[in-house]
RNA sequence: GGCCCCGUCGUCCAGCGGCUAGGACGCGACCCUUUCAAGGUUGAGACACGGGUUCGAUUCCCGUCGGGGUCACCA
C-alpha cells in the first residue's frame, strides 16, 4: 500500500481565510491520525493575482495555527517558545512545491495528450466567448463550450498545431470523454455526472500556464497524494481531474515527452469534499465579503452625501480614483481598496482571515478547535453526559476521521468562537497568560506593551526617548499578574486586556472623570449605609476623604512606596459576610494558590471593607467613590486590584486630584 | 435557468428503525456580588412538508418546498 500523503493546496493571491484553514487542519490532522504525510502545495499559476508574500503569509498563518507540514516549501520562523524552526525541511523530493516552478512537467504531460489526441489548440478570443456565452445564457440556456467541427477523439489535428506553432494565440483544451464520469466521494458518497455535462475544458492558457485542473491533476499523481480533502465548492470540478486522471499515463521522464510513456495509468485519490463555511445569513464565505462589505458602506455613503465621489474617496484614502471608481461599481473586488476605507472611514470589516483573528486577540488552538467542529464532530460524550467539543491540536490529530465529517453546510458562529476563547483565556494561569498576552500586544498593540513594561525592554536600549513621560512607569511582575487577574474575567480576546486596564495605563493628572459618576456617586445623595444602620447623611466626597486618610494609613511605614505588608496577610484569611476577614481558630491555616503573590488585593478589599464597616456604611458606600477617584468611572476591576495595581502613590495622587477637583 | 450537494432547537453538533430527541454557543430567570465582568443553579427552544416501506420512522425510499454550491484562459 503506498503510504498516505494528504496537501493542502492554496493560491497566494490573499490571506489565508478560516474555510482555507479547516481544509488544512483536516488534511494535517487525517494524516497526523493514519500515520501519512502532510504536503503542502502553493498553486500560483494564476500570474497576474499570485504573490510571493501572500504565500509567505498563507505559511506563516498555518505555522501560527499550529499545523506543521512534512513536505512542501520551507518556512524559517521563530515558533512560540522563541526557538527558531524550519517547517517543510523534512520534504521529500517530489518538488518544486510552486507550481508556477513545474511548467516544464506541465508541457510535458500536455504534450503527451496531444500526442495521443486527447488535446486540441483552440484559437476563440477570451472577447468572442464570453459574446457567445452571453447569447446563451439571455435565452436561459446552458452555456457549454462546443467541440469544433474537425476534433475527433483519439486523433491529432495537424492543421490546428500547424496553426499553433506559427505563432497563433491559443489554448489548449481537453477532449472530454464521453460517457457518464463516476465521483466516488468518501464524504457524500458516490456522486454521478451525466454524459455531455463536461465540456473540452482548457488545460492550458495562452500565457503557457496550465489551468488549475491540469495542475493539480498532475501534481497530485507526481507528489503521491493519495487522499484529497477540499472544499465542496470544489465538487463540480472533480469531473474533470477523474476524466483527466483516466487519460494520462505516467511518462518516463516526467519533463520530457519524446522519451514516451511508461504506460501506468494516473490513479484516482480517494476525494472527500467538505461542508461549506458560510456566513451567519447563509452565503458562502468568501475574501471577497469584506469588498461587499465595503462597498456597501461606500455606496450609503455616497448616496447620502453628494459630494462624496469617487475621486474625493481616492483621495482620502490615497489610492487611485480609478480603482476607487471601479471597486464602488463592482468591477473588482480589491482587498487593498476595501481594507483602506474601513480605515478611513472606521468601518469594521467581518473578519474571515486568520490573520484578522490573530489580530482580534484569538489563541490558534481555540481558533482550530472552532473551526474543527465546522462540519466535524468527535462523536465522544464527557462522563457527564456533555458532548466532547473542547479539545486542543492533538486530539483532532488522534481522533480524526472522514467517517464523521457531516454533510451539511455550516454557519460561522462569531459568538462561539468568542465563548470558547474566552474560556481557555479564564482557564489559563497567570503566568501563561502574561506571556501570551505581551506576545500579543507587542505585535498588535505596542504602545500599551510599552506602557506595561516599559519602552527599552526588548533591547535597543533607552534611546527611544521621543515618548518620554508616560512610558515611564513599566509594572513589577507582581503588577502585572494583577493586571492579569483584573484582565482575565474580563477578556474574551487578547484585545480585551487594554480596556478592562485602561485605568491603570493612563497617567494620574489625566484621569478623566465621568460626568455621570460624579454626580450620582461623589455629589449625588448620602453614600448608601450598611443595612441596619441610620442613612449616613453623607456624600460620597466625605466618604472620599475618609478612604484618602485610611489608604495613608495602609501604606507601608518604611517609606518604601508599598502598601504595608499586614494587608497581605489580611488577605489570606478567609472573607466573612461584612466582607471582612475572619480570624482563624488556633492551627487552623488556608492555603494560597502556589506561587502567587496573592493576598494584597485581597486585604485592600478587606481595608475598604472594614472602613465601611467602622463609618456604618455599605461597602459600596466606600468603594464606588473611590473607584470614581481611582479609575474615573464606576466601571473597573476590583478595587483592590485597583489598588495594588496602582500602589499607594498612585492611588493616592488620584484621590487628592479628584477631591481639589470637585471638593468645594 | 442547467447541473450538483444539503435539510434535527436561533446557530454548531449527537442520534445511524423503538430515546422523556442529548450537548455546546446564544437567549430568559434566579443566586452570588463594592461597579463591570466572571462564577453557580435553572428554564424555554428542533426532527421542513406530503407520500410510501415497516408492527413501528428523526432515522430507509420517492416527491414537494427550502437553502447552498457551480456554470472562466480564478483557484
């Protein structure tokens, strides 16, 4: 038996998008499970849309999402642990993995099927096609290219190559069999295509390039695939690779002709077209939804605002009126043009890239886990009853089969992949989750990774200077696990970090205070009393200054800039219902989770608590002042993570700044 | 329009002749709570329709309807 080799096979003319990665993660993962191969295959012999970096993109994305192939062209990355790798330098010597590199095979072959009478030059121009296919398509007819007059099967048209090599523009086109074609698909079972449904399909373009049918056919058989997994967009065209596979025969000399046929039949892979991904309204999803999406808004836009033209576009976001023109009428689809508006005009586009998930803050293993779900299912149950549907990397690669992939198209749930993200993330220990989130934000977000741990961390030295003052208060580690704390129940992506820590990464004289809150909180109303206490009769201003004297307090007697160390301690003990402390019975002790420097949160809470329950107030009677002073807003992590996230210098800078502001 | 594929809660999956039709996301309620989150408990919610086959159909067959894909010198 030959040994199993799967590819994965994209065009580099784009990013790779999420339907593109579920067809990849299949093919690793079927592969990975039987022991195979996993190739990859960059089919660029579209010369006019393929480019060198949207392939290096389209690798680097598949690295980042964790699958790694065993043939195909090398990519040299630093992997996540910083190490460098070389992904692809295993492979075995069935290359060049670029099919534009192959075109020497490509003529080879299609001479060997002219020889054989099973190729013909035709010479219609793309413009007198394309007036015939118009003319049949407005009488709702079927439109076919039809075979010329003088093609007979099995018999080489000397004047038409006599034609051909003086010169004339041509194609080449495949003389299509017959009879009934039979898609043994091992997804939806066997699929039958009637005779006279293909038409002498091109197998080679005027510029020289085999179309994409006549390469992979060839590179499938010369690369060893055995099994194919795509796409079901891709169904209506595997007629055409079975016919082509049941014409050709494997030559001697893979590059040359004249040496002949060693007379061995292609073989056949086993196909198995996958599910679509679509869209939440049920369309496919395609690069080409964020053009629609920014042709949409373009043409709102320009319908609600006369004096928005083309040209005025264009010039907003530098780009050349013309293609402007041409992309709001449809006439292309551009991701450049679309990508520009959406910065100039902050429109979001739907995200149906890895790269716009990479740069949404989604880890690759949830990313993979979603995904795999789109048209796959384990079939396991949990031994509570619930379905097994959270899994990393290797476990599709264990459990994978094409027995369970499903039939059915599937629609793309941003709210899932949202929930599985957030629950990795809230699972994940603070430490990793430090180290993923600054990997993160120093390559999505910089000017909050200097904001965290300053500006000259990853080398360069302090030259950086521009800046100057805000960069410079970088946290401790022990801040910035704290931060993390505040940033993890919060944050369904990476990029959720910076909002729920906002107020620790603005300076303190730039505080900006809500309006609402300080009315409600600081001016409105006495501050709310405990519950069996008299209403306080006092606003959250006298209350502010209370908590000022009682946070000079806590701060640490040696000067130090800390908060004193007894609040850590208070902080290990147990919390009672006033939100206290309550002392523990003699050699009883708690445990804190290992290797946190937990605890100071904790007892500033405790402090705040016990504030409150001293003045006959409610805690909230307390704290939401202070959190008005401290963070500018009654929305913010936990105060005491506030508070020793800020340390007491900070906190304390922030209350006498509010109180000068609104006291008096 | 031709051809092809598909049809279980709003969405994604489980089910492979007999089940109170299960789970996940989302949604509702309640609890917890110093704000926002998070967390806990809990509830509502589906076999597209019509014919067969069968003792019995969500499950098998046919049709209808509905959805999608594809009809290039793009892949």
């Amino acid at each position: 038996m030959r040994p199993i080799v799967t590819r994965f096979a994209p065009s580099p003319t784009g990013h790779l998008h999420v339907g593109g990665a579920r067809t990849a993660l299949f093919c690793w993962a079927f592969a990975r499970r039987l022991g195979g191969r996993f190739m990859i295959r960059i089919e660029d012999t579209d010369q006019a849309r393929s480019s060198d970096e949207s392939a290096r993109g389209i690798l680097e994305d598949l690295a980042w999402l964790g699958l790694s192939w065993d043939d195909g062209p090398v990519l040299k990355r630093t992997g996540a642990g910083g190490e460098a790798e070389a992904i692809g330098a295993g492979s075995r010597a069935v290359g060049p993995y670029f099919q534009a590199q192959r075109l020497a095979i490509y003529n080879a072959y299609i001479e060997h099927l002219v020889g054989a009478g099973l190729a013909y030059p035709a010479f219609e121009s793309g413009a007198e096609l394309e007036a015939r296919r118009k003319a049949v398509v407005a009488l709702k007819q079927t439109y076919r290219y039809q075979r010329p007059a003088d093609i007979v099967p099995g018999v080489v048209s000397e004047a038409r190559w006599a034609r051909a090599r003086a010169g004339e523009s041509h194609v080449v086109r495949f003389v299509s069999p017959a009879g009934e074609v039979l898609v043994k698909d091992s997804v939806l079972g066997d699929v039958r295509i009637a005779a006279g449904e293909l038409d002498d399909f091109v197998v080679r373009k005027a510029d020289g390039f085999p179309t994409y049918h006549f390469a992979v056919v060839i590179d499938d058989e010369l690369m060893g695939v055995t099994h194919v997994l795509r796409a079901q967009e891709h169904l209506i065209n595997t007629p055409k690779h079975v016919a082509l596979q049941a014409g050709l025969t494997r030559l001697i000399d893979d590059a040359d002709a004249s040496k002949g046929s060693t007379g061995v039949r292609f073989t056949t892979p086993v196909y198995g077209h996958l599910p679509l991904i679509c869209n939440p309204d049920g369309s496919k999803m395609s690069k080409r939804d964020k053009a629609k999406a920014a042709r949409k808004f373009l043409k709102d836009q320009m319908g609600k605002d006369a004096g928005l033209t083309a040209a005025a576009v264009a010039a907003k976001i530098k780009l050349d009126e013309k293609m402007v023109a041409d992309f709001v009428a449809g006439e292309i689809d551009a991701v450049e043009v679309a990508t520009a508006v959406a910065g100039a005009y902050g429109l979001s586009l739907p995200e149906i890239d890895v790269w716009d998930y990479r740069a949404s803050g989604y880890l690759p293993g949830v990313v993979m886990n979603y995904l795999s779900l789109l048209g796959w299912s384990t079939g396991q149950k949990n031994a509570d009853g619930t379905d097994v549907d959270r899994f990393e990397l290797g476990f599709i690669a264990a459990n994978f089969s094409v027995e369970r992939i499903g039939k059915k198209e599937a629609r793309f749930d941003r709210a899932k992949l949202l929930a599985f993200n957030a629950d990795v993330l809230g699972k994940m220990p603070d430490e990793e989750f430090l180290r993923t989130w600054l990997r993160w934000l120093a390559v999505h977000e910089p000017s909050v990774h200097r904001g965290l741990v300053g500006a000259d961390r990853a080398g360069g030295g302090k030259d950086g200077g521009a800046g100057g003052g805000s960069a410079s208060t970088p946290f401790t580690h022990e801040q910035l696990l704290w931060l993390v704390q505040a940033v993890k129940p919060r944050a369904k992506t990476l990029a959720d970090g910076q909002r729920a820590i906002g107020f620790a990464l603005v300076d303190d004289g730039a505080v900006v205070f809500d309006v609402g809150a300080v009315a409600k909180v600081l001016r409105g109303a006495s501050a709310p009393a405990s519950k069996d206490a008299a209403p306080s009769g006092r606003t959250g201003l006298d209350v502010l200054r209370l908590a000022a004297a009682e946070l000079r307090g806590a701060q640490s007697p040696d000067q130090s800039g800390h908060w004193k160390s007894e609040l850590i301690e208070m902080g290990s003990l147990p919390v009672g219902p006033a939100g206290l402390p309550v002392s523990l019975p003699a050699g009883v002790s708690v445990s804190l989770p290992a290797g946190l420097p937990a605890g100071l949160p904790a007892g500033l809470d405790s402090l705040i608590a016990g504030l409150a329950q001293r003045e006959g107030l409610a805690i909230g009677g307390v704290a939401q002042p202070l959190r008005v002073a401290l963070c500018g807003s009654t929305v913010s992590p936990g105060l005491g993570h506030c508070l020793a996230i800020l340390g007491p210098a900070r906190a304390l800078a922030r209350v006498a700044r509010c109180l000068k502001e609104f006291d008096g």
